[in-house]
C-alpha cells in the first residue's frame, strides 16, 4: 500500500500546544462543545464501559460534561491522554503522554475510546484508526471529533487572494481537513461496524479577524505543516488578508465571523452479535403494503422514450 502523505509536523504541534497549555481555558469553547456533544451520544446508550480512554483530552473537557450526565454511571476507569504533559498537569485521575499516531495499549481491551478534536493533526488517520479499533474489545465503541473540511474557511480564502494580489501565487497557510462527506467512509476503511458521521458547523463572530489568530494559538491549533511555505508570510500579505477578511466576511455590526466544522464518527469494533445489514430482496412486507398504498407496476419492455 502506498505510504499516507506526510502533511503535519508532529512535534512542532506538540511544541504549540505545550505553548497553549497554560492559557487553553480561556480558548477551549470548541473543545467543550466537542465534549459535550460525545457525552450526548453515550447518554442513550444502555450498557456499562469499565474502561475508557479518552485522547486529545486537553484540559478535561470531556470528564467534565460526563460528570454532569446520567452517562457517568455507566463509564468506569477513565484515563485521559494527550500528546503533551502541560494539558494533562493540575488534575486528579489516571493521565498518559502519548501520540495518536502510536497508541501503546494491547489488542481488545478497551470498552470506550473518545477522541476529542485531535485527529486532525494525524497524518494517517485511517491507520490511528485502525490502531483505536484493535485496542477495542469485540463490540467495543469509538467515538471522535475533528474538525472537518470548512473550517476556517473565510481565513483560508482571505490568505489566498491576497498572495494572489501581491506575491506571484498562493501556497497552504492554513492545515487541510477532511470533508465531512468522507468521514463515515474513514470508519468503514478501518474496519469498524456500524458507522455513522454528524456534523456540527459553528459560527463564531469576532471583533476584529486579529481575534480569531488569537484564539487559534490559545488553542493550539495554528498551522504545523511538515513541509514549510518557501516564502514566510509577510507582514504586508498578513495585513492586506485581514483587510480582504473583513470585507468580504463582515456583519451589518461589523463584526466578522468564523466557520469552524466539527465532524463527529461514531463506530464499533465488529462483533457477530451485531446488527447486520438485510440482503436485497429478503424484505418480509411490501413497501406499498406498509404504506396503505396500491402498487402500481412500472412497464419493463417498452423501450426508453426519446427526450423531448
């Protein structure tokens, strides 16, 4: 198989979120709202998971919704990870460094595995995928948020009409995402069951686009390509696509806003006791009769009418 593209620089990531670490709560809406959203999720789910494991946990957004759900009974041992010590420092409970891209844990023994807007800084993410799925017990659930293919999209497009405008061409400024059409496809690739894929598109608005830049390296979550733009970015581009960011992406207030999409995959380790899809034809009623309706057969020999 050919080897997956190389797009992110993991441990000038790790460096930026070691930066971010200390300050993450006063950015960490995205995370909170990514967290709660799983927590939603795992509510209607009747069944115990002894134990969890929880990636990219940040600063402990997830534990906190799921204190506050009926979900909590139901979720026993959770031990919270992420790729740097700074956002696992301060707080109770069982915490491991490690790296989405090389989980350590041994084949089915995990009950429950989140993951909360990390995966995509992965640079294989079928292959994190596959890694989580193994760790899972048969029947086990995975459930992950990333951000998906329209996030900061007013940035990205105001990036690059200005180095149209003053530079000979435009290059990546802004870290690619997956589209959200795609995602549930990533969970079928890696072998899971049963997948599904939400989206959640936000719309932040801001007083000036300089926000936005400082909410994103509170976060964390400011470009680390593996692969640096052969021309860094100037002060006179940076500016005049700030300019290009208010004008086209303002409100009737003046402030401007900023499209964040969070994809949401839920799958579960394949177990024989799972649903399976029916084989076509082996439906036991008529779709007219649980309707109420009369079926009326469509002609099979005559030949295609000619287009007007």
């Amino acid at each position: 198989m050919p080897a997956s593209p190389h797009l992110f620089d993991r441990a000038l990531h790790a460096r930026r979120l070691t930066r971010a670490a200390p300050g993450f709560a006063h950015a960490d809406f995205l995370h909170a709202r990514a967290a709660r959203d799983i927590v939603e999720r795992l509510e209607p789910i009747m069944r115990d998971f002894p134990l969890t494991v929880e990636l990219s946990a940040r600063t402990g957004q997830f534990r906190t919704a799921l204190a506050g759900s009926d979900a909590a009974a139901r979720v026993g041992l959770l031990v919270e990870t992420d790729l740097v010590l700074g956002m696992l420092a301060g707080r109770p409970g069982p915490r491991v460094v490690l790296d989405e891209e090389r989980l350590p844990f041994a084949h089915g023994t995990l009950d429950l595995v989140v993951s909360t807007l990390g995966l995509h800084w992965v640079n294989d993410v079928v292959g994190a995928l596959i890694q989580i799925r193994r760790a899972l017990r048969p029947d086990g659930l995975f459930i992950g948020a990333f951000l998906g293919g329209l996030t900061l999209t007013e940035l990205r497009q105001s990036l690059v009409a200005a180095e149209e405008e003053l530079t000979d061409g435009s290059g990546q400024r802004v870290s690619p995402f997956a589209d959200a059409p795609d995602a549930a496809g990533l969970l079928q690739r890696a072998g899971f069951a049963l997948p599904v894929a939400d989206v959640d598109r936000v719309k932040v608005r801001y007083t000036h686009p300089l926000k936005l830049l400082a909410d994103l390296r509170a976060m964390g979550q400011t470009h680390a390509p593996a692969e640096r733009h052969p021309h860094a970015l100037s002060r006179q581009v940076l500016g005049r696509a700030l300019e290009i960011y208010a004008e086209r992406f303002s409100e009737p207030d003046g402030r401007v806003v900023a499209t964040f999409e969070i994809v949401t995959l839920t799958g579960w380790a394949p177990h024989e006791a799972q649903q399976k899809p029916l084989q076509p034809g082996s439906a036991k009623m008529r779709l007219a009769d649980a309707l109420g309706t009369v079926e009326i057969p469509l002609p099979r020999d005559e030949p295609p009418s000619s287009p007007r």
